[in-house]
C-alpha cells in the first residue's frame, strides 16, 4: 500500500519565486533565505516521493469572491501556473495523480470531509514558491503534484482543529491506497505576517518559534488554537498556518503509534514582508521502526 514517507513545511512568500525568476538569489538580502533550503534540496534529492500531496491556498487566483470553496482537492490530470498579473512565472506547471486524487476523494468524503473536487485551475505562488524551494530551477518538477487548496483568505475559514482532523484522515486514505507509492505531505504558507492595514509588516519571532516547537511536539494542542489567536499574534495573514497542521495531522505519530524525526529546521526574517518558517519531519510508521514497541 501506498505510505507517507515525511512532511515539509515552508512559507510561500511571491517575492522568493520571483529573486529566483531574476536569478537574485546570491544577493545579500536573499542569500541567506535561500542558504536555508540547501540541506533541504539535497534532502529533497535522495527522498523523492511518487507524489506531493501540497496543501497550499489560493490568493485570488482561481478563487475569488465569486467561488469560494473550503477544501479543493486537485483530481485532474495536469494544472498550469496562474498568472497572477505579470504573466505565468517561468516554472513548470504540475503533472496530477488522478487516480490516487480519486482514492482519496472517495476516503475524505464518506470520511465526512465534504470536499470540493476540481479538475481545471490554475496554481499560483501558494503553490509554485514552495516547489521552487525544494527543487531549484528545473524543466519539470520531478514527480507527481495533487494540488490541495485551503480558503485562509475570505471568513469564516477553516480552523486549526478541522485542518488536523483532515490530515489525520488523509492518513487513512494514503495508507488503504493499494499501490506502493511514496507520498509526501507539504503544509505551505505563513508564518507571521500582515500585508495591510495599520499593523502591516508586523513579525512576531517568538510566536513562530513556539509555533514550530508546538508543531513538532504537541500538534494535537496546538491545533485547539483559536483563530483569533493567529491574528492577533501572527498577523491577518499568519493564519496560513492553519495549513500545516493538515501535513502535521498525517505524520502517523499522531494516531498511527509511528514516530517523527525533525531533519531540518529554519527560520529567517524577513523575506518580503514575511517570517520564512520551514522543517521536515520525516514519517516512521510503526511497521518500519523495529525495536520500538508501542
Ligand atoms: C507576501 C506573503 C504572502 O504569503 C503572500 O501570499 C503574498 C505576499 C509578502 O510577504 O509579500
Ligand atoms: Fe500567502
């Protein structure tokens, strides 16, 4: 059966697509941002799944005011980039599993999550920054991509706690898939930023922090936060974290008797007007840890 083999996680920032799109990297307010995601290249290299399940939102792209879905699950074959008002960035778009996206339609579904099923849109920098980070430059991207869109952007929004009770059963779905597949799960998008209003550019450091060590150690707790909470701390648009506790729900330490082992983490301010967050947790499921018990 198919398994999740780890989770990244990691800001998604427009800014950074573009410092790469300008070859801007090696400049000295970019390169340590990117400084930040070489371990995690070369992780990316030798641990390459079958396919990314990348939970991500939409920013106006292809969801605006006139639809506006809770979940999306990408079931169709192939996504293009969006434009997103300077033309499509000049990265591959996204090659789909149609048929692992159905299985876990199916699951989700009668699991009660009442998804959105979408077959045609296009994906933007929610998306395609995350993938520039782990992959580089590249023709196209080295596996498979099922899109999975969260609304972080129009109230009311989903909460913190349905976001880990969705990962939670998106391990269920992966794991009764009957083919032998390698799925990663990416959560994307925060941390602490604002991009308007009189509290615009606000960062809070020591927020994300606790955030990233609540994420690794006490997922369950962290996803009773309120929403308010993200606000007020990490800013209107920090609460995109509520997207990481969707790929944290799935690590199978959190009901699956598995354990996690953090392999890299990061922090920078500021990128843009953003905190760029970013771990990987690698998935130990209970059958491939021997020696541990419970
Ligand atoms: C910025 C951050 C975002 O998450 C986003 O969607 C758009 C802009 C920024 O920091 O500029
Ligand atoms: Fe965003």
């Amino acid at each position: 059966h198919a398994v999740i083999t780890g989770a990244v996680f990691t800001s998604h920032v427009p800014a950074i697509g573009a410092a790469m799109d300008h070859h801007k990297t090696e400049e000295p307010y970019w390169k340590p941002v990117f400084d930040g995601y070489a371990y995690s290249r070369q992780w990316q290299r030798e641990n390459l799944p079958d396919v990314i399940f990348l939970v991500y939102n939409d920013h106006a792209s292809t969801f605006d005011l006139s639809l506006i879905p809770t979940f999306v699950l990408g079931t169709g074959a192939a996504y293009a980039t969006a434009d997103e008002g300077y033309g499509p960035r000049p990265v591959p778009g996204i090659e789909g599993d149609p048929d692992l996206a159905a299985h876990i339609a199916h699951s989700l579904i009668r699991d009660d999550f009442d998804l959105t099923l979408v077959n045609e849109m296009t994906v933007d920098h929610g998306l395609t920054v995350p993938l520039s980070l782990m992959f580089g430059d590249v023709e196209r991207w080295p596996c498979k991509v099922i899109p999975f869109h969260v609304n972080v952007v129009q109230y009311p929004v989903p909460s913190g706690a349905r976001c880990f009770e969705l990962g939670r059963a998106l391990r269920r779905a992966v794991e009764s898939y009957d083919r032998p597949l390698n799925v990663q799960v990416w959560g994307t998008g925060g941390m602490s930023h604002q991009l308007q209003g009189p509290r615009a550019g606000l960062i809070n450091r020591e927020w994300d922090n606790a955030f990233l060590d609540r994420l690794i150690d006490d997922p369950a707790g962290l996803a009773r936060l309120p929403h308010l909470d993200y606000v007020e701390q990490a800013g209107s648009e920090g609460i995109e974290l509520v997207m990481w506790l969707i790929a944290r729900g799935a690590m199978s330490d959190v009901d699956g008797g598995g354990t996690v082992e953090t392999k890299h983490r990061f922090y920078h301010v500021p990128a843009s007007n953003t905190a760029v967050g970013h771990l990987i947790l690698e998935n130990h499921p209970r059958a491939e840890t021997p020696g541990t018990e419970e």
